[in-house]
C-alpha cells in the first residue's frame, strides 16, 4: 500500500532556512576545492566512479595523488565528511541530529549503490566507448542512468517499506541536495566556459544569440501545449516548459523552485529528461552525420540545443565530430582539426546553462508581482527576495569566480578544472542522494492520478515534434558557412 511521509519533525528552532544552507554547504565544498590554487589538495580523497566492467575497480580517489587509497576507502572518507558538513547543517535546522545521522547512512549508501549501479558499461557506455570496454552493445545510458536507478528504489522505499521510509525520514531532505549541487554546479560550468575561451569570438556570439532564441521559442510553445491542451497546472507546466528547453535536471529544479512547485514536480521532470535523452543519443548524431557532414558546426550546435542533459549532450557532441571527422575525410578528404565540434556543443550548452539563473529570476517576479500577488498591494522588493530560489546566488558566485579566473589568470586554467573537477564528484552524489529521497517522498498512485503519463506524452509531442527540428534550423541560422579547421 502506498505511502507518504509525514513531516519532518523538528525538535528546536532552526537557525537557518534549507536555502541558505544550501549556499553556505556549496561554498564550503567549492572553497575546499579551490584549495589547489594555493598548493593543497583537500578534496582528492573523495570518491570517484567510473564506468565499469569490473566493479572491484569501479572506485578510485578522484587525484591521483591519493592514488594509494583503495576505492572502498575513499568511499568511507566521502561518507564521513558528508555526514560531518551535514550534520552541522541539520543542527543549524533545527533536525534531530543523531535521527538524522542514522538516516543519512542509509540514505547515502543506497544512492551511491544505485550510483555504481548505473556506471555498469552495458547501462553507461556510450556508443563511442564500446570497444573501449570490449563489449558489443550497451544501454547508451551514461552514468546519469544513476538517477534513474536511484529514484526506482526511493519509489519502492516510499510505496512498499514504509518502516525503512520512517527510519530515513528525518534525512529525506531532496530540496537541500539538490539545491547545494546545483551551487557546485555553477564552479564546473564556470571552468567549462573558461577552457572555452581560446574559441573563436564569433562561435562564442552565435552561440549565444542561438541559445537566447532556442530558449524564447522552446519555453512559450512546450508551457502552451502543457497548459492550453494537456491541461496541467502551472506547478506542472513551468517546470516541465525550462526542463525541456533549457537543461533539465538543474533548470527544471531552479524554475520550480522560483514558482515554489513541489520538489517532486521538476524532479519526475528530470527523470524524463534523462530518459528520452537516451533516445536522441542514439540517432541525431547519425543523423548528423548523413546530412550535415558539410555543415560540421552545425551539427556540434544541434546537440548542445537539441540533447537536454550535459552528460548526454557532451557525449552526444563526441560522438557526432567522430563521426562527421571520419565522413568529411573519406568523402571531401578533408581533415579537420579534432576538438572544435564538440567544443560548440559544449559552448551552446554552458549558455543554456548559464541562461538558468536568469529565468529563475524572471519567474520569481512574474510570480510574484503577476501570478500570486498578495491582494489589494502592489508586488514589493522584499516579495521577490522571499521567493528567490537564495541558491542561486550561490551558483552565480562559483561561476563568476571561477570565470574570473579563466579570464583574468589564464594559467590557472588547468587546476580551476582540476578543483572543480573533484568538486563535481559531490556535485553528482548529492544530484543522485536527490532523485533517492524524492522517491522516497512520493507516493506513485497520486503521481500517476496527478498526470504522469500526461507528462510523458507532453515531452515526446514537444520534443520530437519541434524542439529538435527548431533546433537544427537555428543552428543552421548561426553556423551555417563556419568551419573548424584544418590539419
């Protein structure tokens, strides 16, 4: 029989919201991080998986320079330091704080299990790692098929072991992990854009511009449809309208939480994002490669703007300049220079990205100057400031930090990817630690009552029906004519 959580209780006055713990537990990674600028590396301990055949070796410090730990060990040590910066956090909200450590054990445990799990290279490998692994086929998953694993399990904790639910309860906070990964987040992006810088100008300014009008176009046609013909909420439709237009996982959580939709909403959003981006990592890039091999940055444009996931889209990218590279050379006998197709997928993507904290912004006043405003007053600042997603802040200031760098300290580029990178590691167990817990919360008879099935049908209708074909002509609109080039 379906269940649904009560409340977590609180047993003394919180000292700080969820939201600005969020910010406050981001920045305290980041910073640790950002410890190798100056020499010491804090963070290379933690744990790391990789796709795998054997999972004995799927575990690894994220620096080699903890190389000599065993996988097993660093996965203690990440345990352990989570458990410690959280459980501060959940003193500071006021939680039961040993209740808490209890549930967070579980919590983590099965998350990262579903993690690994979906790091298996029959789930994980991508089409262009194949023959790395020495295997024939795979799901073609990535390894943010984790999420997917991880929010089956919560559903199944949630629904059918409401016992292992109660124990967990006083650590079931998904609004928390994800709202401080998506405050990691914002320094990975921002190391992403500053490798980017050595790009041409005018690839940087078209995939801007392309970004912009994707997104005006995508967003107002799928919240139409969600809402004028599948008759959704605006709880529904908001979230499901960024997720699909701009980058699921991230803008759907950021925009809901603008609109202050329940957290299970963008994350049943998400779920769907990672699903169907499968299906266009399967075919647009062979797509890509029968008719655009004439056209290579178009093509590399096409999946920043048409593949809704990073890990998706990034592989999306490296698949389709294999492809392209190999086609141009046997029929055109051209070799162009590796790097720069994927380069403009991952360019278009980091400005899709980035373009989440502005939408952000705008929904918080729209709602709250347009859509609940508080009856006979006009909207003021302190309204918008309240239903500010405060985690977005952070985002801005580990982007912008990190950018600053890249721009103003060029050299520094390789250890602001190195610091990132094993910030990124905790960016992705708390992204996972989310989706466990939201199951966990959700009972499935209500979503499925609430329009699940609908939501699918949306996503399909939108996503095959226009965004991807809009997204092949605005590529075509902006890089049409530009070459990588040549060896």
């Amino acid at each position: 029989m379906a269940t649904t959580l009560p409340p977590v209780l609180e047993t003394k006055r919180p000292r700080v919201t969820e939201d600005w713990l969020a910010v406050y537990t981001g920045l305290f990674i980041f910073a640790m991080a950002a410890a190798i600028f100056f020499g010491a590396d804090m963070l290379g301990w933690a744990v790391t998986t990789s796709v795998w055949t054997n999972v004995a070796i799927s575990l690894a410090p994220t620096s080699k320079a903890y190389a000599a730990i065993p996988g097993i060990a660093a996965l203690f040590a990440t345990y352990v330091f989570l458990l410690v910066i959280m459980g501060v956090g959940a003193s500071a909200l006021g939680a039961d704080v040993r209740r808490f450590a209890k549930g967070f054990t579980a919590v983590f445990f099965v998350s990262y299990l579903c993690w690994i799990a979906g790091s298996w290279a029959r789930i994980a490998a991508t089409p262009d790692k194949l023959k790395n692994f020495g295997i024939g086929w795979s799901l073609n998953l990535t390894s943010e098929a984790g999420f997917i694993i991880a929010l089956a399990a919560g559903l199944i904790v949630g629904n059918f072991m409401p016992r292992f639910a109660g124990f967990m309860k006083e650590a079931i906070r998904p609004e928390l992990y994800v709202k401080t990964a998506i405050v990691i987040l914002g320094g990975f992006l921002g190391v992403t854009a500053a490798e980017q810088l050595g790009l041409a100008t005018s690839v940087m300014f078209r995939g801007l511009c392309a970004i912009v009008e994707a997104y005006l176009i995508y967003w107002a046609l799928v919240y139409y449809i969600a809402r004028k013909y599948f008759k959704f909420s605006r709880e529904w439709s908001v979230p499901l309208a960024s997720g699909i237009s701009i980058c699921g996982v991230s803008a759907a959580i950021a925009t809901g939480a603008a609109i202050r939709a329940r957290p299970v909403v963008p994350i049943m959003v998400s779920s769907l994002v990672v699903i169907f981006a499968v299906v266009e990592l399967l075919f647009l890039p062979f797509m890509a490669q029968a008719f655009l091999y004439q056209e290579p940055m178009v093509a590399g444009a096409w999946m920043g703007l048409a593949v809704k996931t990073d890990g998706a889209a990034v592989a999306s990218g490296a698949i389709t300049e294999s492809l392209i590279l190999a086609k141009a050379l046997a029929v055109q006998g051209i070799h162009y220079k590796p790097g720069w197709i994927m380069a403009v997928t991952t360019t278009v993507k980091v400005f899709i990205d980035v373009f989440i904290c502005i939408w952000a912004c705008l929904l918080a006043w729209i709602w709250s100057a347009k859509i609940e405003p508080r009856p006979g007053e006009k909207v003021q600042k302190g309204q918008i400031w309240q239903r500010f997603p405060k985690f977005i802040l952070g985002y801005l200031l580990t982007f912008a930090v990190i950018l600053f760098i890249g721009i103003s300290l060029p050299h520094l580029v390789g250890k602001a990817k190195t610091a990132m990178g094993q910030a990124n590691v905790f960016r992705g167990i708390f992204f996972v630690m989310t989706f466990f817990t939201i199951g966990v919360v959700s009972n499935f008879r209500k979503l499925w009552e609430e329009g699940i099935g609908r939501l699918a049908l949306v996503y399909v209708l939108c996503l095959f029906g226009f965004i991807i074909w809009i997204g092949l002509a605005i590529s075509w609109l902006f890089f049409h004519g530009v070459k990588p080039p040549v060896l």
